[in-house]
C-alpha cells in the first residue's frame, strides 16, 4: 500500500523494538497520519531507545529527546520558537505512560494549560517497560509487574488505572482521545484530528506489549481487540471536555482479556479467584456504564 | 551613555538588546526583577520574543532547550532551588551543544533556607558543561551577556553560558550602567545561526542514546570545546574592548598584583570590597593585589599561573564549599600551582549573604601571612556552641 510505504519512510524499518512492539506500530501509524512536517519529541522509555542507537536513527522527520519527563516542556520552547520563525511543522510529543502519567504530569499539566499548540501522544504500554516491567499510574489493577508483584499478600498492582484523559480534558484541551495500534484507520484519524486542530491535544494509544504482558509476540492485535471487547479499555473521543464518539461493541467478560496474558496469570493459578476477577469485571462494567460502549444484543 | 540603574534591570535591558526569541524563566529571588522586566518589554512590544510563563524551572529550561533546538536564540534566568531544579537539563543542554544563555543571580543552597548570596548554585554546577562567567559589578554583568552569546553560539565552542551575578549585592543595587544602543548590540551580536535545527526539510535526530563505544568521546568533544573558548572568551572580549572601550580581553583581570607578595583570588562582587581593602593596604606600605576570575568555566589556568608566578602566598575567597573538601576555587587555584613554592590558603567566607567588608579582608591577608587558613572566615563562635 503506498500509505504504508510513506509510514515506513518516515519511521524506518531496522530499530530495535521488540517483535511484535506495539509503540513502533504506533509510530509508524502516527507518521503516517501526521506527515512529514512534524517534529517528533519522545521521551526516555523503549520507543526512544529502540529507535535511536547512536549514529543510527529510525526517524526520517526531525526529532529530538532530551528526558524522561520534559518532553512537553521541550514541545513548548519548540513550539514557541515554530511560532516566532513564521514557521508551520507540527509538533507531536511523544511518551510513554510513565512519562505521561508519572513523571512528566507537571509538564504536561503546564504545557496544556499554557495552551500550547501541540499535540501530546502516549502510547500506553501500562507500566515502565524500558527499565524492566516496573509499574506506572497507568498499570490496571491487580496486574503484576516487577514492582506490584503478585505474592502470598499481593494481587498484583493495588491501584487502578489513572483517568488522564479526563485530567487533560480539565484543562481546556479541545480534542482528547483515546485509541489502539488495534484499530489503525480509527487511530490515524484521531492523530490527524489532533495535529490540525489549533491548542493542545492529547491522545492516549493503548499498546500491549508482549514482553512486559506475557503473551506470544503474534498476538498483539488480538490482546488490544480483547481489551476493546471486554471494556477494559474504551476508545472515545472528547471534544472541549464532552464525550462526542465511543466504540461500541458487544462485551466479553474480561477473563477472555486476563487470561491471554501472564501478568494476571496469578488470577487463575494455582487457583481461581473468583473475587479478585469480579472487581476487575465491575472495572469494565463501570467503563460501559459511563461510555455507553454496550451493543445491545437482541434475545 | 550613563543611567542609574538596577543590576537586574541593566541585565534585562541588555538581555533584551541580545534579541532572544524565546525567553522561557520562573520567578525566584533574587531574580524576579529581570524576568518581570522581560515581561514588560515583551508586553509592550519593545522586544520581539516569545516569552513562556512555565510552570518551573525545570520547563524553564526544557524549553530553552527545545527552542534553541528549533533554531531561536534563548534566554533564562534562575537562582539557587530553580538552578538545583534545572540540574538535569543543564547537563543535557550542554550534551546536545545547545547554547542557552542564563543569568544566574547567585544565592545560597538550602538547607536552611536563605535568599541572600554566595555561589554555591553555579559552583554546584561545575561539572555540568556550561561555561561560567562572574561579574564584578552590574556593567560588568550587563556586558558579559553579549560576551556569552557570542562565545556560546561560536560553532567552535556551541556550549551553554551562566552570567553569574551575585543576589541583593549587584542585582539589587543601582549603579551607573552604560547601555549599549540597538545598533551597537547588533553590531556585535549578529542573529543567531543555528549550527543544526530541527526542520522538516532538513530531518536529524538530537538526544540520540550511546554505548559504551560511543559515549566517552561526546565527553571528550564537550570537554575540547570548553578548553576552545579559553581563546574565544578573549577573542570575543578583545572585540568588546575595542567597540565599546571597555575591557573584557581577559579570562581573569589582575588588580595591583605586579610587585605582590600576597594574592587574594576571588569572583564576583567582593573583588570591588578587596580593591578597596587593597588600595588601603598598599597605603599602609603591604603589597597586595588580587586576581579576579571572570571566567570559573573554562578555567583559565594559564592565566592563573602566570598572574600568581611572583607571589609567595595567595589567599582565596571561596563563597563556596564542597562540604567534606575545600571551597572549588582553591581547589582549582592549588591544582594549577601545583609544583611550585606559592602557598594556597582558603577562606570560606560570605555564605549565606554574610557581611564583608574592607577590614575581614584586611585579616584574611594577614591570617594569610601568618600562614593560617583553610577555614570558614568569620564563625560565630556563640552560635556554635
Ligand atoms: C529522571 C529519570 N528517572 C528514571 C529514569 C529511568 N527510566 C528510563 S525509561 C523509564 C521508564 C519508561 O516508562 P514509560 O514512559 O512507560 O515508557 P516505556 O519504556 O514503557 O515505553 C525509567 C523509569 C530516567 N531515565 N530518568
Ligand atoms: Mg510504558
């Protein structure tokens, strides 16, 4: 396809993502969508180190890191200097859900409310993968990592997901949006949405991530369906702060989700439990409630 | 021609003159006044920048960082906890050779709290790649800032600047500052050209990460760069001397130390206190001078060797101290006399906005002569106990 050509162009085949990494599909349909005149900021985590060895480089548009948690700041000066020079490229910071929900959420949080004309992505892989699988803001409940192991006293990550794009919503940004390396068509529009509306923007991309998850590095696209089929994680799109477009889709009890990865493997063995599962199926019960995301099937 | 003016605001008019297009800064004291003067300026249009009200330093200079990687020239400003707070991103500017220029309104580090000064802040980041120039008076500190551009943006050194200023003592204090016009400033100062940009017709990555293969010799080029603009700091000084009659030409800048038997070394505002103490000396028949470092980074160590050759002992004046060690300038004063016969004595003195005046230097030289030093000047014995 030559859109696909185009993507390859601008984020180049040869970095070192894992097989099957969902943040390089990410980049890939994020290029593609926003086009050559953008200017990439990524913060430390996987996508940045996977993509950028020294003197070796998959971004084919200007691109820049600087740190963990200043990639927004980074994207303002940027953004300034753009609007001073009469210049146009649009400008896309890039994080992880570490850098975005933990520790880059003050320049973020500024950067938003200063109304920057930006667009902020991160691609949620729920928990920090780069520095070995420890949690994040964004890691769901009960999932276990190396930091909220499941143990004799643990279920795995005691708290649940943090509600950025609500946080974002808050301060005024005028398209929010969530979205999957599941659904690429729908991704791209959001990206392209994003970039070509003036203000800041923030779109959350949902990102599995084998290695960190547990599961076979073929099955990426069918974990990020699962988690849309059994309402763990809803793709929706805000415009100034109201809920304007949901996916809908007719549920699965999320067992079909937990069971295809091993950080919830604890959940089922050595023995099942029924009430650890039920807290995260009123999780998805509570998503569908307030997205109205549930396909009503005839009986 | 003259004004009487503030420090800080002799800096913002002159900063202004630097034609920065992005100024991105978080108000600290002492530094306010310059920011807040930018701001003025800014809101009336009597300079063209963008000005980002970030939300802390640490954006402060993020944006710096992204803004000079866009192709604009920058400019920040902080003091003490912001300085502490930029501590990473000072480190990356320098790494990826952007050259940011910031006044550093020196002030002490807490704890315990204190807004009034010593150099502990820059001196903490000794380390990070900036260069670091300290000024003696509020004109110096107004000219250093065209001198740092200029020596930052010259690609054979592209590193990030300090103009170092001492909080309250200069940034405070009206002085008689001579102001350069809009042409003279852009006659020295030429619009900032940009080594490498972030551009879509041009695509290249920054801030890429290295192995081990590559690393050390990314630290070794910054490091090379530093040791270049030992000359470009003249060269970019002479030039200054010779527009606008003032004398920047030296790294350090001697003081009645030809015939000396006894050199105080120092930086920043105290060397005018020691002028006078000196002038008050030589009157009582001592032989006295001081070496006055402009430049801390790079260090001028040749200077330094040759300035201090005739004196017997030398006296530093360090308004810092690596806690555990000795105050960083005589360190640096002791490795560059190293092997020769001239006693280095130091003196922690003025932490924390503590008075001095022309009588303690008068004891330091002769605690000096005595041979009595490496000590914190001045101690309240009552409060110690
Ligand atoms: C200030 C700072 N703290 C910690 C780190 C170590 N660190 C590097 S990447 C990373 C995690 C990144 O997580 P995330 O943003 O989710 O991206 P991912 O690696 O999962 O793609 C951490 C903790 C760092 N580089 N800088
Ligand atoms: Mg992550």
């Amino acid at each position: 396809m030559k859109g696909d050509e185009a993507a390859c162009v601008l984020f180049d085949a040869g970095h070192r993502a894992c097989g099957g990494c969902a943040a390089a599909m990410a980049a890939r349909f994020i290029l593609e969508a926003a086009g050559k005149d953008t200017i990439i900021v990524s913060s430390t985590g996987c996508m940045e180190v996977f993509s950028t060895p020294y003197p070796e480089t998959a971004w084919n548009v200007p691109w820049i890191h600087s740190l963990f948690e200043n990639n927004s700041a980074v994207a303002s000066g940027i953004v300034a200097s753009l609007k001073k020079q009469g210049r146009k490229e649009k400008v896309i910071a890039l994080g992880g859900d570490g850098a975005t929900f933990d520790i880059g959420i003050l320049c973020i949080s500024g950067a938003f409310e200063r109304g920057h004309d930006f667009t902020y992505i991160c691609y949620d892989n729920e928990a920090y993968m780069n520095t070995g699988i420890q949690r994040s803001g964004a890691t769901p409940y009960d999932a276990s990592t190396t930091t909220s192991p499941a143990g004799k006293c643990s279920y795995g990550n005691p708290r649940p997901k943090k509600d950025l794009p609500a946080i974002l919503a808050a301060h005024g940004a005028p398209y929010v949006a969530t979205a999957s390396i599941a659904y690429p068509p729908d991704l791209k529009k959001k990206v392209e949405k994003a970039v070509n509306t003036p203000g800041p923007c923030y779109i959350q991309i949902h990102a599995p991530c084998c290695t960190g998850w547990g599961f076979e590095s073929e099955k990426t696209i069918t974990i990020g369906k699962l988690a849309i089929e059994t309402g763990l994680w809803v793709n929706y799109e805000m415009e100034e702060g109201k809920v304007t477009r949901v996916k809908k889709v007719v549920r699965k009890p999320v067992e079909a989700y937990l069971t295809e990865q091993k950080r919830f493997r604890h959940l089922f063995k050595p023995k099942r439990n029924d009430a650890e599962i039920a807290k995260i199926q009123a999780i998805a019960d509570r998503n569908a409630e307030k997205f109205g995301i549930d396909i009503k099937l005839k009986a | 021609m003259l004004e009487i003016m503030e420090g800080s605001h002799a800096v913002a008019k002159s900063v202004g003159l630097c034609r920065p297009g992005v100024i991105a800064a978080y108000p600290i004291t002492p530094q306010t006044h310059i920011v807040e003067a930018l701001a003025d300026m800014v809101a009336d249009c009597s300079i063209d920048a963008e000005y980002i009200t970030v939300e802390s330093e640490f954006s402060a200079l993020s944006a710096c960082l992204g803004a000079s990687a866009a192709g604009s020239r920058v400019y920040s400003a902080t003091t003490s906890q912001g300085l502490a707070l930029m501590f990473e991103v000072c480190f990356n500017c320098a790494g990826m050779r952007f050259p940011v220029v910031m006044s550093i309104v020196n002030r002490a580090m807490g704890a315990p709290l204190s807004i009034w000064n010593d150099q502990q802040d820059s001196i903490s980041l000794r380390d990070s790649g900036w260069l670091q120039l300290y000024a003696e008076d509020n004109q110096e500190a107004a000219d250093l800032h065209y001198i740092a551009y200029r020596v930052a943006e010259d690609h054979r050194v592209l590193l990030p600047a300090f103009v170092c200023f001492d909080g309250f003592i200069l940034s405070h204090t009206y002085e008689p500052v001579d102001m350069l016009t809009r042409k003279q400033a852009e006659s020295y100062l030429p619009p900032f050209k940009p080594y490498h940009r972030l551009d879509a017709a041009d695509p290249i990555s920054f801030g890429l990460f290295a192995a081990p293969d590559y690393y050390m010799e990314f630290r070794y080029a910054i490091d090379q760069a530093m040791k270049q603009a030992r000359s470009i700091i003249p060269e970019a000084g002479t030039e200054f001397s010779e527009m606008f009659g003032r004398d920047y030409s030296g790294l350090t800048e001697a003081y009645r130390i030809d015939d000396a038997d006894c050199a105080i070394v120092a930086m920043g505002s105290i060397c005018g206190t020691v002028k006078d103490a000196i002038d008050e000396m030589r009157n009582a028949g001592k032989k006295v001078g001081l070496l006055k470092l402009r430049a801390f980074r790079p260090f001028p160590e040749k200077e330094v060797q040759k300035a201090l050759a005739g004196v017997s002992t030398v006296a530093v004046l360090d308004k810092n101290i690596s806690l555990g060690s000795k105050g960083a300038v005589a360190l640096e004063i002791r490795d560059a006399l190293y092997g020769s016969q001239i006693t280095v004595l130091d003196y922690i003195i003025a932490l924390g906005g503590r008075d001095v005046r022309k009588k303690d230097i008068a004891t330091v030289v002769a605690s000096a002569e005595a041979g009595v030093g490496d000590l914190f000047y001045g101690l309240r014995e009552e409060v110690l106990k």
